[in-house]
C-alpha cells in the first residue's frame, strides 16, 4: 500500500510539472482532470 501512495504522489508532482507547460486549454482540462482524479485516490487511500 505504501508503494501505491508513493506511486501517486510522484503522478501528482508529474501532473503539476505538466500543467505548468500545457500548451491548449484542452490539454490543461485533460491535466486537472487527471490532478482531480489521482487525489482523490490518494484522499480514499490516506483514510
């Protein structure tokens, strides 16, 4: 369990970096669907 937490901590900071370099509000939307989503899961898994 702790190597998924850490699998998706690592997604989030990949999206973020991501998010600073969209290039088109469809990627951005794309980005922080994805950003949204992995938190979630980390939120459900944290508890």
């Amino acid at each position: 369990m702790k190597r998924f937490k850490t699998q998706l901590v690592e997604t989030l900071k990949t999206i973020d970096r991501n998010i600073q370099h969209a290039t088109s509000e469809e990627a951005l939307a794309i980005l922080l669907n994805a950003k949204a989503t992995t938190l979630a899961a980390l939120q459900k898994y944290e508890h």
